[in-house]
C-alpha cells in the first residue's frame, strides 16, 4: 500500500496557537510562583517536553523526551502528571501509569506524524501482509500501538528491527524518513515502509543543510533522524562534503548528551527549534544553531502559559486510554524498552 500524506492538511489551525509569551522577567518570575504552588496544592508533577516553549521547559519538573518523561511519569510520587507535549505523549504516560490522572494543558496538541496512520488503516495494512511483525515508532496514537508488536524509539528502531528474524516482512510506520534510515541500516528487503511523515521535520530538507554546512564546514551536524534532510546528511558525508565524524544522527535525548560532549564551538541542529533552548543550557560555551530557524511545531506551541495555569488550575483535558487499548499498547512499549537502547523517543 502506498500512501501519500498532504503535510499542508496536517498543519494545526492557526488560531490554535497562542502566538503571545511571557517575556518580562517579572512576569515570568510571578507566574512560575503560581505554577509551583498550583501544582504542589494538585499533588502534580509537571512534565515539559523539549519542543515546548521554553518558559514551559524552565517552571517544569523535568524536561525531556518522550519516552524518558513517561517513564518518569510511571515512577514519579506525584498522583497527578500534567504532560507539556502532544497528545500521543500524553497517552503513552497514561498507558504507562494508568492508575494515576494524566492532564494535558490543550488537548488540541496534536501531531502530524501521529495522525498520519490510523488504527483501521494498520489493520488493512496487515491483511495485506499475514504475518508480518509490526514496528511502530513511538509518534503513534494507542489505539495504532495497541495494533503493534515493538514499538521503537529513533534511537533503537535498528536494533528492533535487526531483531525480528530475517525471514520475517516489517511494516515500518509511520514515519517515511526514519523508515528509509533502518532500511540503509539493515540493509533489509523485506521491510515496508509507512509514507508517513511530520510536516515540521520534512521541512528541514538537503538543500538548506547543505548552505549551511558549506557556511560553516567546522560545525558539528546534529540531525533527527526524521528529518528530510538526514539522508542529505549521510551523502554529504558520503561524498566527502562534510567529514564523517561531524554527522550526527540523534534522537533529541542523544543531542543533548552530545552537547555536552561536543569540543566544537558551532553546531547546526536539524530539528524542531524548541530543543536549542536545552542544548545552549547544556553547554554554553557552543553556539546551537538551526539549520531550518522556521522548523517550529505548531501544536507544540498550543501550549501556554495561560493553559498550563488553567490544567493545573481546573484539571483539565483529562487523558483517557481505554483499558483494553491500554493493556495491548503496554505490551508493545515494554517490547521496546527491553532491545537495544531505547534513548527517548522524539
Ligand atoms: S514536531 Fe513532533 S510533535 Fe510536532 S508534528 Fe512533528 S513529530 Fe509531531
């Protein structure tokens, strides 16, 4: 089955996007006050993950990717999480730590690559193809985990699929441009890939990677592997344009320990922009620059710091994840946490 996705029709409205922040530092102090004592009167710990704005990402208990905020989710005291993300995140928290209330600020936050596959369109696919194991990447709704057998992170998709015996077809979803990544990788035919994809990271393409690289040939390159622009990444190394050793491809949780590594003093950073704010925190002494300064998630951005005040304020949009769906995406998550390294996910 191929499948063309319309990136355009997966933009958020604009009139989701509050396009005002705080930005007086007394105002940002008053209202991190109040986010504290909200939380703490909520018994809520507040989960911010890297996209978000950064006055989210600093008033937050811990900031981070994915997979590492829902773990910490599942292992935190607090009874309430309130999930700063999308509401793919948000679910995984929830399926993770299903006896505890899981808020997310705006439930509007959606996520284009999430949506790119249906629960009902899985399904189909796998009629076509009896037998095959399914690897879903963990930007996915419950319901397309719940028709899942591994999940994986960009980090391990690799390894997951290295483990899955090679007589066996792969459906490979959602995303198109990590898919391709694990084909090179694997060096496997018999892998299908989803032509899914998010519309802010196709964004990023070759061409813009490839000015910038040419600007600046001393900088490290920090690529998602979802980006339209990784496998720019690799050819340039290929070809000799960019040494080897400068192209990284990382899940977001792997640019930061990367940061703090780096002995470079520029690094283009080919993802969504909101993770420059915890790469400069990591190592000030770099300068994080973006290869696409517009590569900006507008449901990402849905959350504010009005909205934060309300979900802790009124306790709402509450998560739900049905129990049965709950059980059967379980099963997929812990697949994944147990090959490989799993990193963080997005
Ligand atoms: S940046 Fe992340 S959350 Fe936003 S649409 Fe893309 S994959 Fe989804």
């Amino acid at each position: 089955m191929t499948v063309t996705v319309d990136a355009q029709a997966h933009q958020p409205p604009t009139d989701l996007v509050e396009p005002r922040s705080l930005t007086e530092a007394s105002e940002i102090e008053r209202w991190a006050a109040e986010i504290r004592r909200l939380a703490r009167d909520r018994d809520a710990v507040v989960l911010a993950h890297n996209y978000q704005r950064p006055e989210i990402q600093d008033v937050a208990d811990h900031t981070g990717d994915s997979l590492a905020l829902s773990r910490i989710a599942a292992a935190a005291d607090a009874s309430t999480i309130v999930f700063c993300g999308v509401h793919f995140m948000a679910e995984t928290a929830k399926i993770l730590a299903p006896e505890k209330t899981v808020l997310i600020p705006d439930a509007r936050a959606g996520c284009s690559l999430a949506d790119s596959i249906t629960a009902d369109e899985l399904r189909a696919w796998k009629a076509e193809h009896p037998g095959a194991v399914v690897v879903s990447y963990v930007n996915t709704t419950a319901a397309v985990k719940a028709e899942t057998d591994v999940c994986c992170t960009s980090s391990n998709a690799v390894d997951v699929v290295a483990s899955v015996p090679a007589d066996r077809e792969v459906l490979f979803l959602p995303d198109q441009f990590l898919g391709a990544h694990v084909r090179r990788e694997t060096g496997r035919e018999n892998l299908h890939v989803w032509a899914g994809e998010c519309h802010v990271h196709a964004g990023i393409n070759g061409a813009e990677l490839t000015a910038r690289a040419e600007a600046d040939p001393d900088a490290d390159l920090f690529v998602h592997p979802e980006c339209g622009c990784a496998t720019s990444a690799l050819y340039l190394a290929g070809e000799g344009a960019v040494p080897r050793e400068q192209v990284h491809i990382l899940s977001t949780g792997g640019m930061l320990d990367a940061a703090k590594n780096t002995t470079k003093r520029s690094v283009l950073v080919a993802t969504e922009v909101g993770m420059l704010h915890q790469l400069q925190r990591a190592n000030p002494a770099v300068d994080f620059r973006p290869v696409n300064e517009r590569a900006a998630c507008g449901y990402m951005k849905t959350i504010t710091p009005g909205s934060l005040t309300r979900a802790l304020r009124e306790g709402r949009d509450e998560v739900h994840v049905d129990a049965a769906t709950a059980e059967k995406a379980r099963a997929s998550v812990q697949r994944m946490i147990e090959i490989g390294r799993p990193g963080g996910g997005e």
